[in-house]
C-alpha cells in the first residue's frame, strides 16, 4: 500500500478516537421537564448556559430543562485550552390544564394569617435545594419510592375562579395511609419536617451536583437530617398531612431551583 495512503489513514483514525475521546454522551430528552446526565472527560469544565457545573471524577455531569423552557441548550466543554460549543433544541410538551369555578376563596387562597410561616418555610425549602454536594448519586437509576396509582401527574395546572394556581411539579401517588416509603436513591437528608403548610411531613434528600427530591404529605417520618440512606432505604410513611385531601405520596425532583418531571427520572 503507498505510504501517503497509510498516512492518511493513520491520521483519520487517530483525528476519530481523538474527537470520540472529547465528545459528550447525553442520556435523557431534550424536552421540556426533562433530566440529563452527561458524560465527559473527567479534566473538562462543563457550562450549561453559561453556569459552570460540577464533573464528577468519573466524567458525569447532570442538568435539568424547566417546565416551560422556549429556549435551546447552550453547551459548552472546554478542555486543554480548547472550547467546543454544542447547541441542544428543546422540544415543547403539553400540559393537562383544569378549570374549576365557584370554589370558596379559603380553597384557592391562604389565610393572611400564614403568609409569614410559608414564607419561612419556603426559605428553609429554596436552601435545601442550593446544596451543590460531590456526592454521586444523581447519575445511578432511580427507583419509585411508593406502589401505588399515579393521581396526578408534573406540569399539570389548575385555573380556581379564573386564577391560575402554581403548575404540579410532581407526580402524585395514590397509596393507603402508613404504607411505606422507599428512598427513590441513595443520599443525605437535607430536610425532615412532620408538619409544613402546604407538604406537611417532608423529607428532601441530597443526591449530588444540585439533585434533590422532595417526599410529601408523609404520616410519619424515619429520618432525620444528616442522615445517609440508601436507595431502598424506608425513609416515612404515606399520609395525607399538609394542603392534602387524601392519603398519597407527592414525589418530586429538582435540579437546584428547577423543578423536573419525576418520571424523566424514573425511566431513565
């Protein structure tokens, strides 16, 4: 064979593992609600629109795409002094929205009276959801924590007399009151509460680089914060405490302050 062919040849295959060796693998959709785990060169540094984000030492990184996001993902990787952008379309999803009229204004307002203790709660919730810890846990499958029926699903939306209500950023499942409850994975409780406003007993766990998840409506809790647990682990009990009107489990998962469809979790 002439030496400039081999030549050739040696270069392509060394400029393809080069180029496979830097690319970035994605697992999940790019689709509004959704979760994505990355996969990379461990030395990279990895901006998600423009925010650094942590690479684990084995190469994982993980982000999250809002209920209603309009636009594209900007990705960038820069390694070895080099800087590759990789631009992801997000695609749109629809939501089951209701309308319910007539309702008293208790039912779709809170008192006045519990405005200070919502605020404070939601403080103690945006702070659990900041931790941006090394663990690993966020980039492992996922389990669902209760059996029972899926009642309400994420991204739904209720209009109450003409307002719109707060989307679902969870899914909701049906279960007999003190059925037991699973850690969907492995992590550290980062809250435990018997009785908030709105989720009565809540339990959130930290899973690493921004991913938390949120139990709520718990009749009982077995955790306390600092706790580690393990996926399969039972953390509480399904009740029906807080703004509830019957027994279920109120799953949800976030990326920080962005909040995911479970089930992009769960299937991944």
């Amino acid at each position: 064979m002439d030496c400039k062919i081999i030549i050739k040849i040696l270069s392509f295959l060394i400029f393809f593992s080069s180029s496979l060796a830097n690319s970035i693998e994605f697992k999940g959709k790019f689709l509004q609600g959704h979760y994505i785990v990355g996969l990379t060169d461990p030395s990279a540094k990895i901006l998600i629109d423009k925010k650094k984000v942590k690479v684990s030492k084995d190469g994982y990184f993980v982000f999250g795409l809002d209920r209603d996001r309009k636009l594209d993902v900007s990705i960038v990787k820069l390694i070895n002094g080099k800087k590759e952008l990789i631009t992801k379309k997000v695609f749109k999803r629809e939501y089951n929205i209701q309308r319910i009229n007539g309702l008293p204004q208790n039912k779709v307002t809170p008192p006045e009276s519990v405005y200070k203790r919502i605020k404070d709660e939601n403080i103690k919730i945006g702070k659990a959801r900041q931790i941006n810890s090394d663990l690993p846990f966020f980039k492992n499958k996922f389990i669902m924590p209760v059996e029972g029926i899926i009642s309400g699903v994420y991204g739904s939306q209720r209009i109450l007399n003409g307002k719109p209500r707060w989307p679902h950023y969870g899914i909701d499942i049906a279960a007999n009151q003190g059925t037991e409850i699973k850690s969907s994975a492995s992590g550290i409780v980062t809250m435990a509460e018997p009785d908030l406003y709105y989720t009565g007993g809540t339990i959130i766990m930290d899973h690493g680089h921004g991913i938390s998840t949120i139990y709520s409506h718990l009749d009982k809790l077995n955790v306390r914060v600092g706790d580690e647990v393990l996926q399969g682990d039972i953390i509480g009990t399904v009740g029906s405490t807080g703004r509830s009107t019957g027994p279920h489990l109120d799953f949800r998962v976030n990326w920080f302050q962005t909040r995911l469809d479970p089930m992009s979790i769960l299937i991944n």
